[in-house]
C-alpha cells in the first residue's frame, strides 16, 4: 500500500447467534441432551423386551403366530436381528449426541442430526403416500384381526384421524431437527472463535509515516525562545 493512500477501517460487529431456545424455554443444548437420552432409554426398552426372544426364538414364534391372524409375518429371526441392530445403532448415536451437546462437540452430534432428517423424511414420504391413495388405510384395515374394531367405523373419518396424527408427527419432528440444529450451530460457534472483520475504503487519509516528522528540523529550545 502506498503511502498516503486514503483507507478508512470501518469495525462490524461479529454476526448474531442463532437462537438457543427450544419447547419449555429451555436451552437447546439441553433439549439435544433430553432427546438424546430419551431415544438411548426407548432403544434400550426395545432391546429388553426383544432379548428373551433372541434367546429363545420358539417363544417368539409362538407369540408372533398368535397375534399375527393370517398376517403375513417376515422372517422371525431376521426381523429379530434387523430390529435389533437398529435399536443398537440408535443408542450409538443418541448417546453421541448427548456427549457432544454436553462435552461441546459439534461432529458428534451430525449422525444424530442426519437420523432426524432421514426420519422426517420416511414420515413424510407415508404421508404422501396416504394422501395420493387414501385406499391405503382401508386395505390396512381389512388386514386387522376380526376382533381388532369393536364396531364398524366410517373410512373417511379414520383416514382423516390417521392424516392429522402423521401432520402432528411431522410437526413435531421437523421442530426436533430446529432444536438439534440450532444445538450443532451453537456448540459450533463455541468451538470457532468469533473474528471482527474489517472493511478497508478509500474515504480517509491514513496516518502520515513516523520518519517525516522526525527528519524535520525540531523547534527552538525554550532557554533560547526566552532569551530572544
């Protein structure tokens, strides 16, 4: 830059944090945490109940051909296992996610943040599924146990009760992912530094260099200003 040149440094002040406020007016980092261990606790619960059944598969299969009524039932080993390894994978994640909320790692808290996006998307794929073929609730139904409905009940109405039920899900996970997202973006910004960023223009004249003023001849000595 050459001397003289006209500069002005105009200070911004650093971009504002996202909001970290979730449902109940509590942090977000706490909501990840009560999230985090809700889904370990859920996934856990499925895994007790499943392991007697993964001990003694006979037990299982007599249990399953009781409830399942001419259904037509998967595998009953395989779905173990599938089952199984999911509510496995679930407590892998939701126990990361509940570390890096409360440890102020953003990376460990992606995969949880991924999960949410890719159930949100399931359930919305569901949605329209029952929206564009509405007769995809009866036939469902046809395929209920005989004693499953007390009484008969109108179609259109249980198709609008199953549609507002997936709306309120829908609803409440895309709120979960807000909550898991802001989460991410403010432990990443404790991780990140905040920098002040500087605008350089043209409008006023930079301070003149230290050796002019110094190469000029100094004034008169006061003894000799008084004597004069």
């Amino acid at each position: 830059m050459a001397p003289g040149a006209r500069r002005k440094m105009l200070l911004l002040s650093p971009e504002p944090r996202s909001s970290t406020s979730c449902c109940m007016c509590c942090h977000v980092r706490t909501g990840t945490i009560i999230l985090g261990v809700w889904h370990m606790l859920f996934n856990l619960v499925v895994l007790t109940i499943l392991f007697p059944a993964l001990w003694d598969p006979h037990m299982y299969h007599l249990i399953s051909t009781e409830m399942s009524s001419g259904l037509d039932v998967m595998d009953e080993g395989n779905t173990l296992y599938i089952v199984s390894a999911i509510s496995l994978l679930m407590i892998i994640i939701s126990g990361m996610a509940t570390y890096g909320a409360f440890k102020l790692r953003p990376a460990w808290i992606i995969p949880f943040l991924f999960y949410e996006c890719f159930d949100l998307g399931l359930n919305m794929v569901v949605a329209l599924c029952l929206v564009i073929n509405p007769r995809t609730i009866q036939d469902y139904v046809k395929q209920l146990p005989d004693n499953f409905l007390e009484k008969e009940v109108d179609m259109k109405y249980m198709a609008a009760g199953v549609m507002f039920f997936i709306s309120c899900i829908l609803i409440i996970k895309a709120y979960i992912i807000l909550c898991v997202w802001r989460c991410y973006v403010y432990v990443s910004s404790w991780s990140t530094p905040e920098i002040l960023k500087y605008i350089a223009t043209n409008d006023t004249t930079m301070l003149i260099p230290y050796d002019d003023p110094v190469e000029k001849t100094p004034p008169p000595s006061y003894s000799t200003s008084v004597s004069a």
